[in-house]
C-alpha cells in the first residue's frame, strides 16, 4: 500500500497547481473511512498540515491557504486533490499527502512546489 502523489512542478506567483494523490493498494473498506490530507514542509521549517478532508467530506485549512486551495476526494478512485490557486512564493514546500485511520497513519513520497516571484 502506498500513496502517489503527483503534480507538483513551477509556477509564478499568482498562478495555480493541481495535487492528486492515489491510494494504491488500499482497499475501498480502508480508504473512504481516512482522513485525507495534504502536508507541506519548506526549507527550514517543520510540516504543517495544509488541508483535510475527512470520510463525510468536511474539510479544515490551514489559515494561510483558506479562500486559496480546495480538498476534495473521489472515494471511488481512492484519490485525494488539492486544488491551489492564487500561489504565493511561501507556499513553495514539499507537499505530503497523508492518510489517517484510527492509529494508522500512510504518508506519500512528497512533491515539489515552487512558486517564483
């Protein structure tokens, strides 16, 4: 079981990415109970958690990226996006996706966003 993200890459300030992030290996009966969320970690700095959705759909942002970037899952796909508009150079991290039921927690191998100014 593991969890792929893709899409990171470079963009200017101002301009938008797509993450996804695809359970692979995880059955059904195992992911659409998660929590699934988004990660980032800039140089320096420790990992914050960016946005998450859990099983019903409610959803939690980090403060800096509300109003900004959309979570969203397709428990049919067992996959988990984050949408990010309006990019800023501080939002320039290594984006973790990240899956959470009871004790239970899967990281992803990260992907790289850098916002140029």
């Amino acid at each position: 079981v593991q969890l792929q993200a893709s899409g990171g890459g470079l963009v200017q300030a101002g301009g938008s990415l797509r993450l996804s992030c695809r359970a692979s290996g995880m059955i059904t009966s195992v992911f659409n109970p998660s929590d699934m969320g988004w990660y980032r970690q800039a140089p320096g700095k420790q990992r914050e958690l960016v946005a998450v959705i859990g099983p019903g759909g409610i959803t939690n942002y980090l403060d800096s990226v509300k109003g900004r970037f959309t979570i969203s899952r397709d428990n049919a796909r067992k996959t988990v996006s984050l949408q990010m508009n309006s990019l800023q150079p501080d939002d320039t991290a290594v984006y973790y996706c990240n899956s959470k039921r009871g004790l239970s927690t899967l990281w992803g191998q990260g992907t790289l966003v850098t916002v140029s100014s």
